[in-house]
C-alpha cells in the first residue's frame, strides 16, 4: 500500500514547477490528484502526462484563484469528482517586481490578489468539507522573501509575509479538528519563474547559499509530501524553510 492512497489532493498552479513537482510526487505515491491552472488546456495537459507516468488518476482544472466564484467552483469540481479532499497545496503565484517608487497600483493589487487574497478563497472553500470530515492539511507555499523581504519586491514579500499570519490563524482555527495548516516557505529554485534572472544575479544568490547550489522544485515537494503525510500529523503553524541555509 503506497502512503497515499485513497487520498485526494488538490494543488493550485500544479502545472509547472513546485507545483508539478508536487503533483507528480503525490500522484507516484498512491493519490488521486487535480491540478489547478489559468489554462484548461495546459492543465489537462499536464494531468495526462503525470497520469500516464504513474498510473495515478489526475486531473486538470481550469481556475482563476483570484476569482472567489471561481474558487468555490473549483472546490465543488473537484469534491464532485473525488467525494473530498484531504489535502490542499496553496502554490499558484505571480510576481510583478519594481521598486516602490515606480509600482504601478496594478501591479500591486494582481500580486495581493492572487498571492495572497486567492489563497485565503481557497483555504475558505476547502475548510468546510474538512471540518466535516475531521481531518485534513493546507499547505501554503511562501517564500523566504516573505520572511526576510527583498528590494524591489514589496508587493511579492508582503503577500507571502501575510500566508505566514493567515496559515498560523488558520491553523488555530481548525485544530480542533485535526485539521493541520503549515507554510514552506522556499529559497532560490530552479524554476520557470527565477530563469529569467540574469547570469549575475543568479550566480549572486548561489554564492549566498551555504549549501552552494541553488534549489530543484522536487526539494520543495519533498517538504510539502512530509506536510501532508500522517507523521506531521502533530505540527501545525509551523513555517518550514527549504533554501539551503540562504536566510539562516
């Protein structure tokens, strides 16, 4: 019997990076899975790549999480397919850097939106199905930026410094329950969303990690597989950094 099996797992911006890494390590591990993306195409997609790698069965959802009627059709999508769902992974993300001084009011509010705002719709509309079924984990996905800021990100770092306040009054609100909420909060990883970095910077920020080298996506789905697991069944608002020591 594989760790997860008979479990459900609905992961937002599942289609790339930390998120399919994510999907694909669920998936591979016995769980049903659905995929959340903007694009139904990419989403489904997606889902049949993982599916037919593992055997699994997975799912793309189309859904914009800074939409709450969206949100809450997404959730009932979701349940209708599988009956529940037992774990949620908070990943869907968008950056808009610029210094404050030039920010456009857009560009603030589509990162607070969907960053942040999106996340509070779906732990909203996933939290009534779990507290009926007593059980159940979010996982958040943050950044290391969110707990130590980072110039010319405002709007990124305040966004993911308030997943850090909404996870640990969440998870106070649903512990009695036995209903876990925890954030990882990632440092520099490969994926589509840093590969737009300069060589410079990005040779700037590796000499920075005391581990020397940056970050793969499947080592922030390794943290989120153990949150989601029955041996994390006793932590809960906790913040777990996989940055390789960078803001130690």
């Amino acid at each position: 019997m594989k760790a997860f099996d008979g479990k459900v797992v609905l992961i937002t911006g599942g289609t790339r990076g930390i998120g399919r890494a994510c999907a694909e390590r669920f998936a591979s591990e016995g769980a049903r899975v659905a995929l959340c993306g903007r694009s139904a195409d990419t989403a489904a997609a997606a889902a049949e790549a993982i599916a037919a790698a593992t055997g699994a069965d997975v799912r793309g959802v189309e859904a914009d999480i800074a939409d709450p009627d969206a949100v809450k059709a997404l959730i009932d999508t979701v349940t209708a397919a599988f009956g529940k769902i037992d774990v949620l992974v908070n990943n869907a993300g968008i950056t808009r850097d610029g210094l404050i001084l030039r920010m456009k009011d857009d560009d603030w509010g589509a990162v607070i939106d969907a960053d942040l705002t999106g996340v509070f719709y779906c732990c909203r509309a996933v939290a009534r199905g779990m507290l009926k079924q007593r059980s159940g984990r979010i996982i958040n996905v943050s950044s290391v930026i969110g707990l130590h800021g980072q110039a010319g990100q405002c709007n990124y770092a305040s966004a993911k410094a308030g997943l850090v306040g909404l996870t640990k009054s969440l998870a106070g609100e649903l512990a009695s329950r036995a209903i876990t909420a925890n954030v990882v909060a990632p440092g520099y990883i490969e994926t589509d969303m840093t590969a737009v970095l300069a060589d410079a910077t990005r040779a700037a920020i590796i000499e920075r990690v005391p581990l020397g080298r940056p970050g793969a996506a499947e080592d922030v789905a390794n943290a989120i597989r153990f949150l989601a697991s029955e041996e994390a069944a006793y932590i809960t608002g906790a913040v777990i950094q996989v940055d390789g020591g960078l803001a130690m």
